[in-house]
C-alpha cells in the first residue's frame, strides 16, 4: 500500500445509489505546482485495480504532462483500496457492506478536491485510461465549463453490454471462491483471484500479443510464467471485496444515466464542450475502437486517433514504449490545441 | 443424451499420449447412402461439446449436404459424452482417471470407422466448425489420399496461444468449485459450469452482438436471460471431466505435432494435397481470421473465405440464416470443384 500520498476527507459523502460514507476519503497526489493563475491544472483519475503510481509512466520532465509545466493532480479511484473501499472503510460500511459507488460518485469526491481544496475553477485537462477514460467522459458531462480539454483512452463514455459479460464473468469466477464467504471472509480468496487472473489474462492483450510472444519484452519467457508472473502478480494482493467494488463501478458507467439527460447518450457526448481527442487501441478486446469512434461522432469536435499495434487493452498500460510515445504525443498535442474559449 | 447413433467398438485403442482405452468407444451416425462406387462420402466431426445432432442443420435435402446424394458421417469427438468420455468409461478410466485424448486419436479412431469399417478409401470433403475444424485439418495431414477436399470453417490447424489462455481460463473457473474436487464429484459442481458458462458468453459472440442485442434473434429479451437461457443451458447438463477433457484435446490440437512434421507448421501445411477452403469469421475472438488467413498461405492452393457479419466464433453454430446460408454456399462451391486427380 502506498503512502506517498494526501487524503481529503470528504464527511457525510452521500451516494448516488444510496448510502453515506462518513467520511469518505479521496486519496490522490499531485505532481509539479499550481501557476499563480491557476490555468495550469492537469485531471488523471486512475484505472481499474491501479493507484496514482499507476499513472506515473506518463508524467515527468520528458513528457508531456511536464510537473515543471503542469500541476497533475492524481485521485485514486474508490474501492482502490487507497482511497474508500471496502477493506479500510470501518463498519458499517466495511467488506460486503460497502456500497455501491458511480463514477458520477467519483467525479463529485474529486470535483471538491479541485475547487473547494484546492481552488481550481478549470481543467486545462482530464485525461485517464480505461475506467480512469470513464471518469474523463464523466466530467467532460457534468463540468463542461471546467473541462477545456480531454483525453480518454482505452474506454468508452458508457460501459457496453459486451464489456458487462467479460465483467461479470470476472466477478462470477471471484465469487466462486468457497473461501469468498459472500465477502465475510477472514482469509482472502487466493485461488478465486488466480482464476480471475486467468480469466482476465485473455481480455487484456490481443490475440496476436500472444501469439507472437510480446510477453518476452516484459521478461516472461514462457505463457504459463507470464500468467503467474504477470497476471496472478497484479491482482493477487488485491482485496476481492475491493475488486468487486470496482467491477461494479465499472459496470455501471453510463454518461446517460447524468441528471438531465434522460438516458439519452447522444444528448449526453453533445453536451461535451471540452476539446475532445478519444485514443482506443486498435485491438482493444473490451473498450474495443467503435465505442470511441462511434462515441466521437456525438461530440462536438470530437476527434480519434486510434494506437495501433498488438497490445490489446493493455496498450494504454505504459508498458510498451511505443504505444507510451503515441500517448504522450497526443497529449503534447491536444494541450498545444487552443480552445477557442469553451471550456 | 442422444440414443440415435451407431457405436463402433475399437479393442484395445492405444492413446497418442499413453494410456489404452479397452475398448474406445466411437460414437457415429451416418445421413445417406454410401453409393455402389464408394464416391460419395463426406466426414463431418463435431465441436467442442456438441454431438451429432449439433452438425444437422448443415445435412438436407435443401443444402449442399443433401442426403440423397451423400453420404455424410459424422462422427462424436472423444470427451463429448456419447463417444468415449470420463462419464461413460468404466473404471480404471472413469471420470478423472480418463487419459488425455489427442485431435490425431480421435482422426485414428474415424480413419478405422471410415475404412474398415465402411469400406471406404477416399472421402469427398472432410469439414468441420471449431474443433471439428481442428480435425479436417488434421485429416488432411494425416491422410492427404484419403482427402480429397477440406473446409474448416471457425477453427485453425493448431490452437493458437491466446486460444490457450481462453481455455485455461475456463479450466481455471470450472475447476474453482469446491463440489469438483478434483473431478470426483457425487454431484455435479453446478456452480462452477454456470461461473463457466459467464466466462464462455465473452467469448462465443463478438462486442457488436451484445452491442445490438442480438440476442433478441435467438429469442432472449434480456442480456441476464440470455447468458441463463443460451449459455447457462448449453453447458449446465455437460459433464465436468467431460468438460474438460474436450478442452484438454483443444488445447494440444497442433498439425506440426504430426509424426514426420516435426514441429513444423509450414512443412505440415505444405503437405495437404486436398483442394482447402478455409471459412474463419470475421469477428471470432478465438479462432480469429488471422490464424486461417496464416494457414491458408501454406496450403497449395489454399484458399480463405471469411464469413462477414457479427455473430463471432457462433457464426459456424448455424443458428443465424445468413452465416448458415454463406456456410452452405461454400460447401457447395467446394464439391463441385474438381480435384485434378489429388487426394
């Protein structure tokens, strides 16, 4: 667990979906300074079962997202186990009492952080990758005034219904576990988080990563090594209430469901006034490239650039130094895109 | 379970990987008559969990497969449940103690049924979906005389390793059930096949069928109910061992492995002599185009359709008209093309 990190406390944080945590506590870093005019403030939400380290890859002097340039504020997602979630959230609300949160939750937590904490009234960037491209949609809808640009990859504005299926069979085969105990576990659940390793293994790089054995870049010389190594490595310190948590904020991400809009996703995307730049990677299996390109057709100025290559979802991991420099170029390229007042 | 079949009894049949099954049983039934010349067989194996009755849509008066002018046998893969298989084999083979049976074993046991059991030298077509199509391929290599044509459709010569993954992943959920115990339930683990099932549902149908609820064809109103309805009903009344010793024959299907090919892919493709068409569909996630696209390259005179459209690896299941029809169409193109004395 990491701890080079601040936490606001936000008290009596109640939920979209019913329930109140008292306190929530929003987890995030911050990278490089505030400008005295405070129009140099960047917006990272992290991914699924990742936390601000997670996004570091695309930070740093020799990127785009220069901390001697930008201020990069960094929110960890609830249920990340960094930020609220159910294994350090006190009862009553602890384990499997924890309640449901939205990524509309998410984007309210971080919405106090930016302007009542930390005194921001605009975003010069939202950016964030799979769910942290969920949470980016989200507040390109909700805050169209503070959004002057963003930058989702890997994700989708809304969840698709295939995306549903490969997320409940993640959370079919965790809570298989006997050991799982309907979330009352005192032991963690080993082997059903191994098996949602495996299950997740096939989802998260291409069938031609595999093929061609990309996993030796990554040093893994052999598929059963890279499994364990890779897959079971990243989700086996993991606290499954916390997995499950996520999964459910994951599966319900819906720019739709946003007051106002009436379950209607094109009304939604065509409220956006954010300069917008969509990245899926080409052989995305679960936010695979339609959903970006048929989302952009909806935003105003919504512009794709797809990243090609093999790596799957993972593409936008950071892991391959390639598709890392296309992301980064496309930064460097929307933050130097002026925005003609909106925002 | 189906009692519309013939069983042909092979005495003492020795296993590729060691073991003996005494006696293999092969289960079969044949659509037609053999004409006087013995000109007009076609061999038709099974998929993975499916049986005879799973290949009937393609054999009719109104296909290509017309009974009145073929003699169609198709044969139930090992593991299957009417075939030899964990559940039928009586002790010391039974259930978890059945031997791992090869895609070579099972073209073995069909090369006995079709010759000296039917009298016959030369098939017509060899064809086959999935893991019906791992053994077209494998006849084809095996017995190059015998064959005169082949048309894999939804399957490869070899199981890629993404392919792999995907099957580990749902050995790695089947086998999470505590009521498996390592294969030798008194009930059957339930709770496992559907976890199972959730798993499989990612896979069988591409993004965009869920995306278009195209479910709604096969008579299911809602995404829960067609991952209960279809895909929890497919598989519940499965046997588990059986299960997975159908995965385990698909995971190890591999030409090269072909005694004398000695690991060569190229070499083993480069020796099939049948006039080869090849039907991958478009959006399969398992059995992508790419694998047959690579494999035809190596075929003299190989030739690749890809199926359009959205229905992913179920394409080759018949139960969309429009894939059924462009299936038909090839297989009739196929058998009235000539052999130039080959096969």
């Amino acid at each position: 667990m990491s701890t080079d990190h601040e936490i606001l406390e936000l008290p009596d944080f109640a939920l979209e979906q019913g329930g109140t945590l008292r306190p929530a506590r929003l987890a995030y870093k911050t990278y490089g300074r505030l400008n005295a005019d405070r129009t140099n403030a960047v917006l990272f939400p992290t991914w699924f079962a990742g936390d601000h380290r997670s996004n570091e890859w695309l930070i740093g002097e020799d990127r785009a997202l220069d901390p001697r340039k930008y201020f990069v504020i960094v929110p960890n997602l609830f249920g990340n186990g960094v930020s609220s979630s159910p294994s350090n959230t006190p009862a009553p609300h602890d384990a499997a009492d924890f309640p449901n949160v939205t990524i509309r939750d998410n984007v309210r937590a971080q919405h106090v952080l930016v302007t009542e904490h930390l005194g921001i009234e605009r975003l010069e960037l939202v950016l964030g990758c799979s769910m942290g491209a969920l949470q980016t949609y989200q507040w390109a809808v909700t805050h169209p005034e503070m959004v002057a640009r963003a930058l989702p990859f890997c994700g989708a504005p809304k969840t698709s219904p295939h995306n549903v299926v490969f997320i409940e069979s993640l959370r079919a085969t965790l809570t298989l576990d006997a050991a799982y105990r309907d979330g009352r576990y005192e032991a963690p659940p080993l082997a059903g988080i191994r098996a949602f390793s495996r299950v997740y293994a096939g989802w998260g790089f291409s069938q031609a990563f595999y093929g061609e054995e990309t996993y030796r870049q990554l040093g893994f010389t052999t598929l059963e090594e890279f499994l364990t190594g890779f897959w079971e490595a990243n989700f086996i310190d993991q606290d499954a209430n916390d997995l499950l948590a996520m999964l459910w904020t994951w599966r319900h991400a819906d720019v739709s469901a946003t007051p106002g809009m009436d379950g209607d996703i094109k009304r939604a995307l065509g409220s956006i006034t954010a300069e917008t730049l969509a990245l899926p990677a080409e052989k995305d299996l679960y936010f695979p490239p339609e959903d970006e390109i048929r989302a952009a057709q909806h935003i105003p100025g919504g512009r794709v650039r797809v990243i090609p290559g093999i790596w799957g979802h993972l593409t936008g991991g950071g892991a391959n130094p390639a598709d890392a420099a296309f992301i980064d170029g496309a930064v460097r390229d929307l933050l130097a895109t002026g925005t003609d007042g909106r925002g």
